[in-house]
C-alpha cells in the first residue's frame, strides 16, 4: 500500500509514521504543512493526482484543550470542517481505495451513557467546551460514512480517547490536560515551589490512551476487510482528574502539595469510551497509563533538551 498519513508532524501522525513504517509492503507518502495546505482544495486534488495514493489516514487537526476550545471556537470548526472535506472529497476523486478518518471522543453527547457506545452519536447536546471541534469532527465522520454509502469506497473513522505521548502540546493555555499537568509539575520541582494550583475539582474521569496504542489500532483497522463506519478506540478504564494529577506529580518527581481551584471549569464530568466492539473484533490497548506517562514524561525531558518541545 502507498499510504498517505495527512497531519504527519503531529503527535497523532507521528506515531503513525512509527508504526507503518515497519508495515511490511508500505510505502508512506508525507507531505509538511508548507508544502501541502489542507485547507486548499486545489493544492490538495493537486497531491492526490500527482501522488495517487492506495490509502490515506487523516490525522490533520486544530487540537486543543478547554481554554484553546473555548477562545477559538471559530478557528476549530473552520479549520476542521475544511481538512476533513478537502482530503475525503479529494481522495474519492482521485481513486483513493481506503480511507480512515480521525475524530474523537467528544463527538458524543455531553451526558452520554457511561461507557460511551458508538450508537449514542447525536442523540443529545455536545459539551459546550469542545462543541466547535465536535461538530466538525461529526462532520467529517458523516463525510466518510455517507462517500461509502452512496459510493462503494472503504472509507470509515476511528473515535480515539483523550491522547498523550511523544510530541505532545505542552503550551501552558492551549494544551490537554495531561501534557498541561507534565509540564507544570516539571517547572515547579525545578523552581522548587511548595504548590502547585489544579483546575477545577478533581472529580471529573477521563480516560487516556496512549498515541502508540492508537497507531497500533489504525494499523488492525485497516486490514479489516468489513471494519464498521466509525469505532472507538481507548482502554475502557478511566481515573480521576485528581488520580491523574496525583501519579503525574509522583512521575516527575514533585514533592509539594496540591491545591484545587474550583472556581475553574471541569468540563464533562464523565468520559470513557465503550471498547467493546473493538475487543471483540481482536484489539485491546497495551500500555498501562503509569508506564505511559513514564514514558512520555521521559520524551518531554528529550525533547525539551533538544529544543524540540511543543508549546
């Protein structure tokens, strides 16, 4: 397969370029961001003509956590909504045989039924936070199911949970919370400070899935010869906030105390995917969330050493 990976420098990307470049008979097809603009339908009919690629993964995307959400609404729905229509429109034009787009978890309504089903898509109101990334997402997940439907394409979608890992965004107003908690409890043990302030209650659960793990999942769905429309992918187990701020504390080596400021927004009280259509089909994540932040806190060290960090 001549796979092309859209989003390729990001962190989604970037583990996809790992895990599918030991795919054997896999030639990936990359294109940065100055020399390909997604949001362009031109320039990118332009690529898949030139290029024709056999398959194509679309991790481009305008991410963010609360704050990023909540100060950009209009950035995140335009800059989604034309990424997802330009390469699924683009790539059925240009032959592309398989397709898998990226959404996300917060696609789901915001008082979906815990775990979360496939089926419970758009049958409530998003979580106002996120709700601009959201419907784009939906949008594009829709884009694909439909270019099946009417067309006869493979092009179906995956529903990651909440991600971390290597090359992750760690600005300190536009990062999720999990690179936000890394690096703030970086800087303080450096700074030896007594305190660290956490947003909101700590009560709120999510549930974290680490980026190779999704790779990993992309790279089953795509030998999938019947793979659903759209499938969640995460570990099917959650923690709190406060958990999570407690074991990011303990990885980074911080020995003072923590604080709540609940004056500060939760966002949605539950988030955790329902996996079982996906472990029934033969996957399940690998990587323990410990060993997963250990292992990304050991990556934000390299890579701020390097004066490659995000953020």
């Amino acid at each position: 397969m001549k796979l092309f990976i859209a989003g390729h420098q990001g962190m989604v990307g970037a583990a996809l370029v790992r895990r599918f470049a030991r795919e054997p008979g896999t030639t990936l097809v990359l294109r940065p961001r100055r020399e390909l603009d997604l949001t362009s339908q031109a320039a990118v009919d332009s690529f898949y003509a030139a290029e024709k690629p056999d398959g194509a993964i679309i991790a481009a995307a305008k991410v963010g956590g609360i704050h990023a959400n909540s100060t950009y609404p209009a950035e995140f729905i335009y800059s989604n909504l034309i990424v997802a229509a330009n390469t699924i429109h683009g790539a059925h034009r240009a032959g592309v045989k398989r397709l898998l787009f990226l959404g996300s978890s917060c696609i789901y309504p915001k008082h979906a039924p815990q775990p979360m089903p496939e089926d419970c898509l758009l049958t409530g109101p998003l979580e106002p936070t996120n709700e601009a990334y959201a419907i784009a997402k939906i949008a594009g997940l829709k884009l694909a199911q439909f270019y099946r439907r009417q067309h006869g394409v493979l092009f179906h979608s995956a529903m990651p949970t909440n991600l971390y890992g290597p090359g992750d965004n760690y600005h300190p107003q536009n990062s999720h919370v999990l690179p936000a908690l890394i690096r703030k409890f970086h800087e303080a043990k450096i700074e030896q400070r007594a305190e660290v302030v956490a947003w909101g209650s700590g009560t709120p659960q999510r549930e974290f899935l680490h980026v190779d793990d999704l790779a990993d999942a992309c790279a089953f769905l795509l030998r999938l010869e019947n793979p659903p429309d759209w499938i969640n992918v995460g570990t099917g187990t959650d923690v709190t906030i406060r958990e999570l701020t407690e074991c990011v504390a303990a990885v980074t080596g911080f020995t003072g105390r923590v604080t709540w400021d609940a004056s500060k927004p939760d966002g949605t009280p539950r988030k955790l995917m329902d996996v079982s259509r996906l472990a029934a089909l033969g996957w399940r994540a690998s990587t323990a969330l410990r060993d997963g932040i250990e292992r990304t806190y050991a990556s934000f060290l390299t890579e701020k050493a390097a004066g490659t960090l995000r953020g």
